[in-house]
C-alpha cells in the first residue's frame, strides 16, 4: 500500500505539541538550557584614563580640565578635537600643570573654569612667550591676554554668526548658528572679532563671541561660552526636558528633549559640527609658525558622506527581511536589521527552537515549515551576517528599561546572539537625560541610533516640514553624562525615517508630511547633496522599516520605491551603503588612531609624525596633511620611506590639506615643504 505523503499538518503537529515532549530525547536537554538565553554581562559604561602620562609634548596640542570645575564638561572637548580628526592632543588635569610641561606643547586649550591668580600668571607667561592659548568662556583673570574686557551680564539661549571678513570664518555656514548655555559679554581692547553674539536669530548684539588675539610673542583664542557644553546639549537634548513628553507622539522620546531647543529654521544646517570646524580653523592660525596640525578625514577614503541603512523589525518573516536586503545589495551595500522577536516562555521558545533546527536540518522539514512559522532561525541570521549585513536587537522599553533583560534574553535564546554592539530602542523611548544611554554602555552596546527625526514636533508654525539636522550633527560622537563623564557609546543620528515621511496603513505610523514614497526620496536625495556637494560632509542614517514589506500592496510599493530610490541616489553619487556596524567599527578605528612624534624641521621645513591605529585592521584611513605651511607648499611627501603622490587635495574649513590613504596600521609620514 501507498505511504500517504506527510501532510503540513503533519509536520505542525510534529514541530508544535508533539516536538516538545520528542525533542528532549532527541536532540537533548540542551536544547531547553542553549534556549534559556542570557542576560548581557554588565561594565562600567564610562571610558576610564583619559589623562596623558607623561605630558611629554610629542604631540602639538595640550588639553587642559578641571575635574573640580563647576561646569563638569570639559573632556567633552576631547570628543569634539577626535571628531574632527584632530587626534594630536594630550589630555591633563588643571591642578598637575606646571609651566614647565606647558612649555612643551605649541597650544594649550583650557576648558572653563575658575583659576587662581597664580594659575592666571603661569598661562599668561606661557603666551607671552610665544605660546598659544584658547579659553571657553575664560576667567575674568585672563581677559588681558585675550584683548578684551569684561562687560556686565551675560546672554544665554543665543546664536553666534562668523564674520565674514575674517579668515577664520572661511568654508564656515554664514547662517546664524544657535549655542546654548551661557555666554559672557566683553567689549573688545584689541582682538579681533571672528563671531558676534546674536541675542535671537536676526538680531545682532554688539559683543563677540569668538576673538583672536595678539599678545607678547603669542596669540590667543577666546569662545564668551563653552563650546563643549553647548554642543553636548545640542546634540543630547535639553536636560530640562528629560522623561517629558511634549512632543505629540505617546510615550517619552528623546525627540521630547528637542522641542523648542532645535530651531526648526535652522535644522537643515549642521550647526554643532559648523562651530566645531570653526574650533578647528582657529587651531589652524594658531598653529602658524608652529607645528601643522595633522588630521583624519571623517570617512573611508576619499568619499563624502555614508549612507547607513537600518531598518526596524517588528517579528517580521523571514522572507520579507530578505526582500530589504536584496534591494541593498542591489546597490553593493549593508544593511542592519534591528529585530524584536516575539516574547514567549522558556518552554515555548526550546519549541521554536526545535523548529529552528529541524527546519535547517531537515530538507522536508524546511519546506513545510519555512513559510509557516516565518522567523528567521539562527542558519539564516548567520547567513545573512556572512553576506555582510547585521541583526540586531531591537527592544521594547514601554514598561521599563528592565525590559531589556527580556528582549537580550529572547534574542539570544533563539540563537540569534552575540547580541550586536549597535541599537535602536522601540519607538526610540528614553529615560533621563542619560540613563538610557549608561544602562546601554554598560551592556556593551557601543552606538546608539535612539536620536531620530519623528513626530509633529518637527513642523514650523508655517506649516512646513523642514528636514536635516536635528542633534545639530551628521557626525559620531561619544555621550558625556550629567557629572562630565565620558560614555563609551557613540550617538548617530538617524536623519530620515520612512515611518515620518510617508503615510502608510502600518500600525503605529505617522507620515505627517504626507510626502509620495517619490517625494520622500527627494528628502533623501537633498540631504546627500548637502554632504557631498555642500560640504555639510554627514553620515546620514536611515530608516527603512521592514514591516511594510510584510503588509503588502500599497504599504510595500511604497517601502521598495524609498529604499530603492533612497540607495539607488546614494550609490550614483559614490556614497558607501553601510551597515551600522561596519559603521561603528570605521568610527571607532577612526577615533582610537593616534598621532604621536609629531616633529617640525623648521630649518628644514619638514614634518615627520607616526600614526598609530590602537586596533589594526583590513582597512584604511584617510590622513590630512596641511598643503602649506610658513608659506611654503608640500614639495614631497613619503609614507614608510615611499615617495606617495600628494596631487589630492581636499578643502576643509579654511585649510587645503593632501589626502593619504593608509592600511590601519602604524605608519611614518614625512611632508617636505618648498
């Protein structure tokens, strides 16, 4: 007699009810105990030994904190100079510098503080004897120095604008550009005026924000506020706002923490990365007659921008993640898929995954089930990490961050794990200011994709929908805390979202612009022009929900229209299509690279300096060698002892610089100047 082919019932008896009493004898105890997951092994979520030993002037730059300073933001400037790429710093505490080791470097940055008079004299000697000096929002003590003097009051919550006339300002938006904090007001006695203070917008105020001086043999540079703690709240959010939902979305975000701290006129403009490279002009001047100050370019080697794609999965089947990731390799690149699995009990999860198992392992098996029970198993998360892409942890916090022990334990019980180093939380909720972030970095967690461009907050009183910036950045940085504390965690903005541009019938979407899929990618299309052609020089983050693939019809026509339409622009215009972890493992290659030996032959007119990458890798970074310098251009330059061509030039502020591509790995570079 005919076997009766097994039917899909069948097989759903045998992979539901029925595998979970087989599956012990079968396939083990292990099974239940591997499905059981595990809970993330808890760190310290601070960055711990910033300070230099010995300050030994082998690099140019000196930075100078107070860990007893009223305002606990200091290091920040650390993060800011790394961001830039100006990685040739030492970092010391104010009570440890004595002038003798101030000496030996060309330009001492002092983050705000309070001094002594005796604190006072030892800088103002160190600049009348040819050293350069910047000061964030100064001590009165210093005004001298500076070629300014003290006024009454002070303005907080303003703007500051360049002038236009000054060098310093060149390749720097011409725009208004918001600070926060304080800033103090100073009438000028001799210094030259390189930002105005504006009390709002348009109004211009009489008081510099920025100013160059002469002073003895030296020269100086003075901010009336303290950039770094303008640009951590800038880019984190007002403190005032924590666990405050006005934003009209239910539920805490951190998008809460920027209503009416963003100026929605200007979030087209990186504004906390313009004042940042307005830092970094100012370093330049100073270091004329000094030693040239080396950089690192802010992408893989010659390009202008990255577009990193991610896209969140709410339990989605495994053939419509497929459906994303075919569409991005489409375009040669990566994508990171942020995953929350469904919550089931310990028993219900050894059942799944024995389906897992059996559909992997048993050709029959595979056919009936694939389509039924739809999650990804653990074969197919591994081959989809093999072709480049990553999934991650997407978790849900409505109830508490203890729910991140829920979702780390249902992700890796299913065999998704190791749990990936970046996150984006479920609808992006936040707690604190940075408490989301600690709890986050102690995890292990490394880059945080939670600041996203969402909700009616983010519309003008006009009615217009403005899109860009809305951390002020399109750059990685590292979070500080409430008492300055440096996190091991880089914050990356997510600029476009599907869920904000397009109305779709998805649960939970908004689409308030009520942009055509067409349309939102046009929003896509301007930010990357702005990078590429505009110098707005940003590593755009995107979200392309995977849900919509899922739902069909209307929803899933317009989902492939943004993401094709969205990667298709990018890879016309040569922007790398990455994953978020390809992207961290860039930043933090970037960031940890170190310039040391950095040497001037004056007599020569020769710089020699060593790079050293702390991790080396199958990669490349892209070192910046100022053009000219003592008004004498780069005649020959030589990695390791080869001549290398040094024809690619870049223009970066108010700098040209020769563009270098290395392996990460030490290397020797030496610029000849002629």
């Amino acid at each position: 007699m005919k076997k009766r082919p097994l039917s899909r019932r069948d097989f759903l008896k045998l992979a539901g009810v029925g595998t979970a009493i087989v599956v012990p004898g079968a396939l083990g105890y292990g099974v239940f105990r591997s499905a059981q997951g595990e809970y993330p092994v808890e760190g310290s979520p601070y960055v711990e030994n910033l300070l230099t030993e010995p300050l030994d002037g082998s690099v140019p730059i000196l930075l100078i904190v107070n860990g007893d300073s009223p305002n606990p933001f200091g290091l920040y400037l650390g993060e800011i100079l790394r961001a830039e790429g100006i990685n040739c710093f030492h970092i010391t505490d104010l009570s440890t510098v004595q002038a003798g080791s101030l000496e030996k470097y060309d330009i001492a940055i002092l983050a705000e503080t309070p001094l002594s008079a005796a604190q006072a004299e030892m800088f103002e000697a160190f600049v009348a004897r040819g050293g350069r000096f910047v000061g964030m929002r100064p001590d009165s003590r210093l005004a001298p120095i500076f070629g300014w003097e003290r006024s009454d009051g002070t303005l907080s919550e303003g703007y500051i604008k360049t002038e236009s006339s000054h060098p310093a300002g060149e390749g720097i938006d011409p725009s208004t550009l918001q600070f926060h904090g304080a800033a103090d007001l100073y009438q000028l006695a001799g210094a030259q005026t390189v930002a105005w203070l504006y009390t709002d917008r348009d109004t211009a105020s009489e008081y510099p924000a920025a100013a160059l001086n002469e002073f003895g043999a030296g020269m100086t540079v003075a901010f009336a506020f303290d950039l770094a703690k303008s640009i951590a709240l800038m880019r984190q959010g007002n403190p005032e706002l924590a666990n405050q939902d006005v934003d009209g979305l239910n539920g805490v975000r951190t998008v809460d923490m920027f209503k009416g701290w963003i100026d929605l006129e200007r979030i087209e403009i990186p504004q906390a990365d313009e004042q940042q490279r307005l830092f970094v002009n100012l370093l330049s001047q100073l270091s004329r007659g000094k030693r040239p100050l080396p950089r690192l370019w802010y992408f893989p080697e010659d390009k202008k921008s990255v577009l990193i794609a991610t896209g969140d999965s709410h339990s989605n089947p495994q053939p419509f993640i497929e459906q994303a990731l075919e569409i991005v390799e489409k375009y040669g690149g990566h994508m990171t898929v942020y995953y929350s699995p469904q919550i089931v009990s310990d028993v219900g999860r050894a059942v799944r995954v024995t389906r897992f198992w059996l559909t992997d392992h048993v050709p029959v098996v595979s056919t009936v089930l694939g389509e039924e029970f739809g999650s990804p198993t653990p074969f197919v998360v591994e081959g989809w990490r093999a072709r480049g892409h990553d999934i991650a942890l997407h978790p849900y916090a409505d109830a508490g961050l203890e729910q991140w022990l829920v979702y780390w334990k249902e992700f890796t019980g299913r065999g998704y794990g190791p749990v990936s180093e970046t996150v984006r939380t479920h609808r992006v909720l936040w707690t604190g200011w940075m408490e989301t972030a600690r709890l986050q970095a102690s995890y292990g967690i490394r880059m945080n994709f939670d600041y996203y461009h969402v909700g009616p907050s983010l519309q003008k009183p006009n009615g217009e929908w403005p899109n860009g910036h809305l951390i002020g950045s399109g750059r990685p940085m590292r979070f500080i805390d409430e008492q300055g504390r440096i996190l091991n965690l880089y914050q990356q903005h997510t600029h476009f979202a599907d869920e904000h541009l397009i109305p779709m019938d998805v649960p939970g979407w908004g689409g308030w612009p009520q942009l055509s899929a067409q349309e939102a990618v046009e929003v896509v299309k301007d930010l990357l022009n702005r990078s590429v052609k505009q110098s707005d020089f940003s590593a755009l983050g995107g979200q392309f929900h995977i849900d919509p693939f899922q739902l069909g019809g209307d929803p899933a026509e317009k989902a492939t229209v943004f993401l094709d339409g969205s990667l298709a622009y990018a890879a016309e215009l040569g922007v790398p299509i990455w994953s978020a972890q390809e992207w961290l493992e860039f930043t933090e290659r970037r960031h940890e690279a170190d310039f040391k030996d950095v040497t001037w032959d004056a007599n020569a007119s020769s710089l020699t300096l060593s790079l050293i990458p702390r991790h080396e890798a199958d990669s490349t970074l892209t070192v910046l060698i100022p053009a000219a310098h003592t008004d004498k251009a780069i005649s020959a330059l030589s990695v390791d002892g080869v001549t290398t061509p040094h024809s690619a030039r870049l223009v970066l502020g108010n700098v040209e610089y020769v563009q270098v591509i290395v392996s990460t790995q030490a290397h020797t570079v030496k610029a000849d100047y002629a």
